[in-house]
C-alpha cells in the first residue's frame, strides 16, 4: 500500500541529495531524545498515516517500522517540522529499548562533555 506525503507538507521540506529529511525522536513525555533516524517521503507519509514510527534505511535502502521485528515498537504521538523544513521531531511513547543496541537510547553510551550535578 502506498501512502503519499501530503502535497501542503511535502512543500516545506528541505531534502537531502538523496531525499530525505532527518528526523529526531524524542519520549513525548519525558523530552528524552531516543534516536535520530532518516524519513522519505514515503516514511514520514506512512508514519502520519499509521501513527507507527516509520524511517528510511540508508544501509538497507527500504523503509523499516520500528519494532517490527524487535516489538520495541513507538506509537507516534505528534509530529513537528522545525523552522528551517529540513528536520521533523517525532514525539513517541516508546516500548522498549529504541537503540539497535538495545540500550534506552542511542545517546546514554558515551558522555564527552559531564553535566552538571
């Protein structure tokens, strides 16, 4: 099934050379940033159509859901497009881990600058 992207939106994004637009996922609750991941068209479509977190596979070249095979899965609750067109921030309420490593989030492997206590 194809879902296109909303002609009103696909307008106001600002692609890569090779068509896709970064997308930062954050806990829509917690404002944790889980994971940065990539969006065709096709994947932000599908992920506003089916409110499951969709990304393109730069490595695989094919759209993957997240949690398809792993069951971590997000359910997408808001999707926003920054000032510039060029990033959207996906809010989720994740389930499970959402890094490939299994880890929380893709950022809790290495701190290279300590905050605050």
């Amino acid at each position: 099934m194809s879902f296109p992207l909303d002609p009103a939106i696909a307008s106001r994004l600002k692609r890569t050379s090779d068509g896709l637009v970064c997308a930062v996922v954050q806990q829509y609750d917690t404002h944790e940033v889980l994971m940065v991941a990539w969006m065709s068209d096709e994947a932000l479509a599908r992920t506003l159509a089916t409110r499951e977190g969709t990304y393109w596979s730069r490595s695989r070249n094919e759209l993957w859901i997240k949690g398809a095979t792993s069951g971590h899965v997000q359910k997408v609750v808001e999707v926003r497009l920054d000032c510039d067109g060029d990033t959207v921030l996906v809010l989720v309420d994740q389930s499970g881990a959402a890094c490939h490593t299994g880890d929380r989030t893709c950022f809790d492997a290495d701190v290279l600058l300590p905050g605050e206590a």
